[in-house]
C-alpha cells in the first residue's frame, strides 16, 4: 500500500490508519431505540494511507480502481450531506463530521488518501461505518497532528461518527461506529447509549461464530427499506407515551423512551403493544393518533411516500430484542451455548417475520445452516440480503464446508492511528 500511495501521489503517506468491520452477534435494529446491543469488531476492515497537502484539495484513490472512481474535491468546500450516496460521500462523512466537531471549517487541510477495504460492501458487516471512522481519524490526524486524546476520546469519536454518517440519509443508531473504534482485542463488546457506555463481553471458549454470505446485497442508503423501520418505531413510541400520558411524549423518537419514563419492564411492554399499537395504521389512522404536526417531525425525506406502517410488529420486535440481548449477555457469562443459540434463532425468526427485514437468500442460508447441526444462526446487520453469524460448538463443529462460509470471527480491536 505505501509504494501504491508513492507511485500514484508521489510522496510518502504520513499516517495510515486501519478499521475493523463488525459482526452483530445478538440486539438487531434496536440502536436507533435507545437500546443495547452485543457486536464484534472483525479481522477485514478499511486502511486509509493520507498525507497532508499544501494544495487546497481533497484527493482520493481506492486500490479498487476498476470498481471506484478517484474522486477530487476543492476547498474550502461546503459538502454536508449526500443522498444516495456514492462511496467517497462516506469518506467526507467522516472528514465533515470532524471539521464541525472540532471547529475547523474554515481551515480545511488539503488531503491525499488512499483507500482499501477487505469487507464485502452491502453486507451487513458494516463496510460503510468502517469508511467513515476510518475517514474521521485520518482528518482528525491531519488537523490536529495528533490522534486520540483525553479531550479527544474513543466515545467522543464513536459519537460523532454516529451522527455523521447520517448525512448519508440513513437514521442510523451507533452500533457500528461504536464497535469498530471502542472494541477491545479479544472480546465482543457490550454497547449501552444516550450516553455511550460500553463494556467487553467475554465468549466462552467453546463458542466459535462463524459469518456465511448469503449471494444477496443491498446499499442501505440507496434504498428506504431501513429508514421506513426508524419511522415505524417512532410512531410506535409515541403512541405509546402519548396512550401512557407519558410527560412530553412528542419529543419520543425511540422506544426505550416509553420505558424509561413509564418505568414499565419490557414483558408489560410487550403486552401493552399488543394492545395499544395498531397493526398496521394508515396515514390518516396515524394523524387521528398522535396528530399531522407529530408525524410530519418524525419522516425522513425518503419515508414522506409511506401510506401505512407496520407500527406493532416494528415495536414487539425491538422490546422482545432488547431482552434477548440481555439474556444473551447472560447466557455468556455462564457458558451457556444452547441458550445463545435459541437467543440467535429467534432474533432471526423475529427480524424475519415481524421486521420484514431478511431476504429468501439469507433463510436459505440460515435453514440450511440450521440444518446442518449449527447451535444458532441469525442474519447480521440491518437485512435484505447480505451475511448470517451462526454458533458452532468448537468440541461438535459443525460442517459448513458445502455453504459460502467468509470466515471463523475472533474479536479484534477497535480503530488504530500509526504515524510513519
Ligand atoms: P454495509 O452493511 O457494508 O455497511 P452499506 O450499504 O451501509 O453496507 O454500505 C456500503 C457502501 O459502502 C458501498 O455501497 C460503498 O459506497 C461503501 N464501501 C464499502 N466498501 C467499500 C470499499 N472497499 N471501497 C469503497 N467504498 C466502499
Ligand atoms: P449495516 O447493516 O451495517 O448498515 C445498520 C445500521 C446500524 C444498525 C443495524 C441494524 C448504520 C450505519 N448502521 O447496519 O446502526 O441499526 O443496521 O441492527 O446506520
Ligand atoms: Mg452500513
């Protein structure tokens, strides 16, 4: 990569920094509720080689020439958002976020980068989450000439990628930012937010988590599958306060929010959705609930078409996920396969059947996995295609070699900043 950098640039990169990808063990599509979930940072990941410029640009290369366009930007530029998104957007996500964080929008730093990425793309593995930190380091390091600090944390960084990665369109939680920079080697990583909290998650010895790809992909921010759930679950959380009398239920834009103000346990949760969240309202049924002004605050852009939503499904999947994360954690601590198995199952059996969010490849592969003897397999990352994490006995393994397995995952460590 350095003599690739020299040969295109011709001069030497002066820091490289390297980010995981990650694989969600259990706690899917509840980030952006408020609530926690249990992901490993993987061993493919993104390395960004950049050296500063005295020239007033941005210039960018990606080793995959044939696939991604080089890509070159003027400054001072004014970018703050695009949507669909072309692959150097998740790049300037990182390096916005951190020209706003840090004050420094009108000292924008002329940049050369050079771009590689071992994750498959649109996977659920979180290739994009991994640009844009990656991104947000190598610009930090750039202005500042330093990386991580005490006023300049691994949180304050995770959180800032988090929102940055927004102007992409999506209305992502933190999971994936927060995986890729605050793991640590050798341990998944309990994620807690609002405010950020996380701690590592030992896997018994005998767990061995293996990650298949199930031949399908999709681009969350080109189509508006995952933003269309964000709405679905914010309308459940204020139909929800609001039926409650929960004390500025409006300003609910997650389903924790109704817990944490109601203090109500998640299994009266569950009752209450059943009862006080319709299946599938209209627009109209909609407004005739929580009122036009609400639900024209909680769209996005791309969700303004939605006619209905499935706000009960959307609601019961997100609480019963919550507790399977916390019975999972569990289940951990005690070396407890068979029940992480069962926990894996049926989050899978839940993201497809009340999320709408699986796809035929991914059941395939996860009866197929299933079949095979695996102790649990669920799809990973946000859906519609991309890869399965299964559990495998390391005393019993099971034989996958019939399927298209990508790797055997070990935690790795978070984000990493090297200066030449
Ligand atoms: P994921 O589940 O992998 O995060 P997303 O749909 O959120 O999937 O993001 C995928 C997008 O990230 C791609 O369409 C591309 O724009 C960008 N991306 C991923 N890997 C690379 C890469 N190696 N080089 C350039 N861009 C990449
Ligand atoms: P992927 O599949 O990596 O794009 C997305 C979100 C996560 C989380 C999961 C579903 C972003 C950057 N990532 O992941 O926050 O909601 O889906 O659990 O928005
Ligand atoms: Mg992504």
């Amino acid at each position: 990569m350095e003599a690739k950098f020299e040969e295109i640039y011709g001069v030497k990169p002066v820091y490289r920094v390297k980010c995981p990808g990650r694989v969600n063990l259990i706690g899917e599509h509840i980030d952006y509720n408020g609530y926690g979930v249990l992901p490993m940072a993987i061993e493919l990941g993104t390395e960004l080689l950049v050296a500063p410029i005295n020239e007033s640009k941005i210039e960018m290369r990606n080793v995959e020439i044939e696939k991604y366009d080089p890509f070159t930007m003027s400054l001072p530029s004014t970018w703050s958002g695009a949507s669909p998104p072309n692959w150097f957007d998740y790049v300037l996500c990182g390096w916005r976020g951190i020209l706003d964080s840090i004050q420094q929008a009108d000292q924008q730093k002329g940049m050369l980068i050079l771009m590689k990425g071992t994750i498959p793309p649109s996977s659920g593995l979180s290739s994009s989450s991994s640009l844009v930190c990656a991104a947000a380091l190598s610009t930090l390091a750039i202005h500042t000439g330093h990386g991580f600090t005490e006023k300049y944390t691994r949180e304050w960084l995770a959180d800032l990628c988090a929102k940055a990665e927004q102007m992409i369109g999506t209305c992502g939680g933190g999971m994936d930012q927060a995986s890729e920079i605050l793991s640590p080697k050798g341990a998944a990583l309990r994620i807690d937010f609002n405010p950020l909290k996380s701690k590592p998650v030992h896997l018994p010895n005998d767990a061995l988590f293996v990650v298949l790809h199930s031949g399908d992909t999709l681009n969350k921010a080109a189509s508006s599958h995952y933003n269309e759930r964000v709405i679905e679950c914010r309308i459940a959380a204020q139909i929800l306060g609001k039926h409650l009398n929960l004390p500025e239920w409006t300003n609910f834009r997650k389903l924790k929010e109704v817990q944490d103000k109601s203090g109500k346990d998640l299994a009266e949760l569950l009752e209450l959705v059943e009862s006080v969240v319709p299946v599938n309202p209209t627009v109209d049924e909609v407004i005739a609930l929580i009122g036009k002004e609400n639900l024209d605050a909680l769209l996005s852009d791309n969700t303004r078409h939605m006619k209905e939503f499935k706000a009960q499904a959307r609601a019961w999947h997100c609480y019963g996920e919550a507790k399977r994360v916390a019975d999972f954690e569990e289940a951990c601590k005690n070396g407890d396969l068979i029940a992480m198995g069962k926990l894996m199952n049926q989050s899978h059996d839940s993201l497809k059947e009340r999320y709408d969010c699986s796809s035929p490849g991914l059941d395939k592969l996860v009866n197929e996995c299933r079949k095979a003897g695996v102790l649990g397999a669920r799809l990973t990352g946000a859906g519609w295609g991309g890869c399965a994490v299964v559990l495998v006995d390391k005393k019993h393994p099971t034989d996958l070699s019939h399927l298209h397995v990508l790797f055997e995952s070990s935690p790795c460590e978070g984000i990493t900043l090297e200066k030449f």
